[in-house]
C-alpha cells in the first residue's frame, strides 16, 4: 500500500534523481514526488475498496481552470474508453488523464531515465529545453513535464496506442479585458482568443506570473454569463 509507493519515492529522491532544471531541486524533485504518492494511494484503493482498480482519473495542476467537463475533454481520444489506455496528455502536462496501469508504467520510465547516464542524458537531448536567463545564462532544463512528454511519445505510436496526446488546453498569456477577449497560447504555439460564451477550450493552464489573473479571470466569466456590456 502507500508504504509501497514510500518507499520507491525515497530511493528515486534519495538516491537516482539528478537536478537539471532552472527551478529549485526541492521544487522539482517535488513534482516528482506527487506521482509516487499518488501511485501509493492507487495502491491502498485497491486493497481496501472494491472496484478501485477500474478508477482512471484526471491530475489536474492547482493553476488549471476547466471550461468544459472533464469526460468531454478527452472524449475524442479515448476510442473505446479510458481504460483501454494507459494516459492521455491534454495541454502540456498540467491536466493527465491517467488509468492506474498507466501511472505505474510512468514510474518505471521515471525511474528507467535516471537509473542509467546514458538514457537520461539521451532524453534530456530529445524532450529537455534550453532556456536564457536574464543575464543571458543558458541553462538546461529537465522536469516531470518533459517526462511526462516523452512517455506518452513512445506510447503513442503504432496501430493500437496506449497514451495519447489529447491537447485541448492552452498557457495563459495575453488580457484584453476592455475587447472582452483573453488571448491564451495553445497547440505547438498557436494563438485563441476567447470570447466569455466561447468555450473553444477545454481548461487553461495559468502558469508562473499568470496566477495573479485567476481572480480576475473567474470574475470576467462571470460577467459574460451576466450578460455584461463586455460579453462577445
């Protein structure tokens, strides 16, 4: 049970994971983490409840707002029902439609890319970024998103894939609150504009400085459900 889930998660922080990334180690190595312990509560559900090894779910990031339900959201992909995958990516990570096979089989590929040097320095060439700072520093970053990535990628492949790419969300980036439009960056960079009654995606990612709009995005929905001077 969740002592399982522990226990891996220990030995991964303690004694595998290296830190390449432009965001603090604990920060990272954090978000890791969350896949074994939820993995281990996995684990607890299907000794305790029955019917519990059936239980896909939807991971969610705390930044993502949902604009639609979430069995629409990856509807199209499924072909035949979430359990016949192992997981579908929507956006860029930050939402994982997850069956518990699936979780378990990204644990392994986790832990398979930091077992060995020479696959984990192969990966972080292939899914990796290289990111400028400020002062002009280029450095390279490696997290559970590019992971996440390269798992659904290997997957994805072949006349019966188990992992999809099923993106139908977007970065926030861009107001335009006296037009009614929020401007949002989705699908490999393409820009959608959003109207308040048009519900083109299915959530939105409110990354890094775009938390600060949450509030004032929620109240701009509100008013486009009102019927306000601003709704398009």
């Amino acid at each position: 049970g969740m002592a399982w889930g522990f226990e891996r998660a220990q030995v991964f922080v303690q004694e595998l994971y290296r830190h390449q990334s432009v965001n603090p180690l604990e920060y990272e190595r954090s978000c890791i983490w969350r896949w074994f312990v939820i993995a281990s509560c996995l684990q607890c559900l299907e000794q305790h409840a029955s019917g519990a090894e059936d239980s896909s779910f939807l991971a969610l990031d705390l930044d993502v707002v949902l604009l639609s339900s979430p069995l629409s959201l990856f509807s199209a992909a499924l072909q035949g029902g979430l359990m016949k995958q192992e997981a579908i990516l929507l956006g860029k990570g930050f939402a994982v439609a997850w069956a518990p096979a699936g979780l378990l089989s990204f644990l392994n590929y986790v832990e398979e890319t930091y077992m060995s040097e020479s696959v984990r320095l192969s990966r972080l060439h292939r899914l990796g970024l290289t990111i400028q700072l400020e002062n002009g520093t280029a450095v390279q970053h490696f997290s559970d998103t590019n992971l996440l990535v390269g798992f659904v990628e290997e997957g994805s492949g072949g006349p019966h894939p188990t992992r999809h790419f099923g993106y139908d969300g977007g970065e926030a980036k861009i107001w335009d609150m006296e037009a009614g439009r929020f401007i949002v960056v989705q699908k490999r960079g393409a820009k959608v504009m959003l109207g308040r009654n048009q519900t083109v995606l299915g959530l939105i990612h409110f990354q890094g400085p775009s938390k600060g709009h949450l509030v004032s995005f929620a109240r701009w929905l509100k008013e486009g459900a009102d019927g306000s001077k601003y709704a398009t």
